[in-house]
C-alpha cells in the first residue's frame, strides 16, 4: 500500500468528518490522543491522505479500505428532526444508528443533516462512493424541501441562481425548482424546492439567512440519483444493486462498478 502524501489530498479530519464519523473538532481531538491510523501509522493532526490509496483505522476498527472486495450496500435512510448523522456521540444522544439493525450498523453515513433537518441520509460500506458523494470536486446535485420565513422575491431567486456570497465566500448557482407561497398571516412564508451542488455545513440555511430569509424546515429528499420516495421517517430502504450500479457509474466508477457486481 502506498503511502498517503501530505503535500496534496484531502485533509484526513476533514475527511472523517465527511463520512459521519464525528465533528471536525472531535477528529481532531482522536487524532491527537492516538486513536487514528493511515496505512498502519499513526496519524498526525493536519495530516492529509489520498482516499484513492490510503486506509485509515479509528479506535482500532477499519473505517475506510479504497476499494473493498466486498459488495456495496446502501441504504437510504429518512432521517427525522432531532436526530444526530454521526456514528458516536460523547452525550449519548440519539443517533441514526439507532435505527438500524445490528447487521447495517457497521455502515458509515455519507455527508450530513445537522439537528434540526430531516431527510435522506445515505449509509454505505463503499468508501469510494461515500468519498465521491460527498467531495465537492464532483458537484453531486442534492434536493431540498424548504420551508422559509421572509420575503422571498424575484431579485433573490436571481441571486439564488447566479451564485450567493456568503461569509466573503460566493456559493455555487443553484436551481430553483418550485416555489410556492404559503403565508397564512402576518410574515411571508414560502415552500421552496432547491437543487445544489455542493455540501457545505449548513449550506442550504446559509443560502437563505444571506438574503434575509430564515429556513423553518429543512428535508432533503434526494441525493444524485438516490430519493427518499417511500421511505417514512425513522426508517429506511435497501437500495437496489442496479441503482447502487447507476450511481457509481454517475459518479465515474464505472469499471469498480462491473468487477464489484459481475456475476
């Protein structure tokens, strides 16, 4: 096995973090008390890897092998309010594993929701397909189901579309698909249906709260080619090995994608 370069790639915390494994900071925190390796190494704080090559353990357990012999699973699970997308919490809150059967709970989830959203999460044991779905080098289109409060006009939804500075940083266009007002009394308050493509923490909130427009419900409903279609909250589908086919081959895996599902 290689070794993973820290010259180039992607930084390894920020990576875990991307595969639901915990905060930044607390990946950090395990990295310094020793409890992460590369390729059989201890890793270093700020270190980087290359996913393509590299294997990392956490506590011990195997939590990312490039490419896996193993056939992928996904599941698509609905994620309700008040639920946590990491594997661990230190205060013990309630988790998306703790929905799952004991048979799906060494899966990881790719990308997440933070507390107060709802929506498709999608737990996998393919690390290459996790990396991809949730790396912004690939631009993976995600669905979102709005609820906001504010005044949500015409000039905004340009905005929206061209591109939104938020914090100094100009987020990527995204596509209005619907909107809908629904104000009942008093404050406006429109359903929207929002594609991006990027996956930034609290990306679709930040999108809004920059044109003075505050999100009241969130729920994402599609990730790629992967929706949410059919499955209630708090409980979860097995996606289908040709769809699992179709998305690694959207996402430009096309050959692991035949040798992992011939015959």
């Amino acid at each position: 096995m290689a070794k993973s370069s820290n010259e180039s790639g992607l930084r390894l915390h920020v990576f875990l973090a991307r595969l639901g494994l915990g905060s930044r900071r607390e990946i950090e925190a395990l990295i310094e008390a020793h409890k992460v390796q590369v390729n059989g190494r201890r890793a270093t704080l700020g270190q980087k890897i290359q996913p393509e090559v590299d294997r990392v353990r956490l506590k011990g357990k195997e939590v990312y092998v490039p490419r896996s012999p193993r056939k992928s699973t996904v599941l698509a699970f609905h994620k309700p309010r008040g639920v946590l997308s990491t594997k661990s919490d230190p205060e013990r809150r309630t988790m998306i594993m703790d929905f799952l059967p004991r048979s799906f709970r060494s899966l990881y989830p790719v990308g997440r929701l933070d507390l107060n959203s709802e929506g498709l999460i999608l737990l996998t044991n393919d690390g290459e397909l996790a990396l991809r779905l949730t790396h912004p080098r690939y631009e993976v289109a995600k669905i979102y189901e709005v609820k906001i409060r504010g005044n949500l006009t015409d000039k905004k939804i340009k905005h929206l579309e061209r591109g939104v500075l938020v914090e100094n940083e100009k987020y990527k266009p995204a596509e209005i698909l619907s909107v809908h007002d629904v104000t009942k009394f008093g404050v406006k308050k429109y359903a929207v249906v929002i594609k991006v493509f990027e996956g930034k923490n609290h990306h679709v909130r930040k999108l809004f709260e920059a044109l003075a427009c505050h999100v009241i419900r969130l729920k994402r409903i599609s990730m790629g080619s992967i929706n949410l279609k059919g499955v209630p909250r708090g409980e979860y589908r097995v996606v289908s090995d040709s769809k699992i086919r179709k998305l690694r081959e959207e996402l430009g895996l096309q050959e692991e994608a035949s040798s992992q599902h011939a015959g």
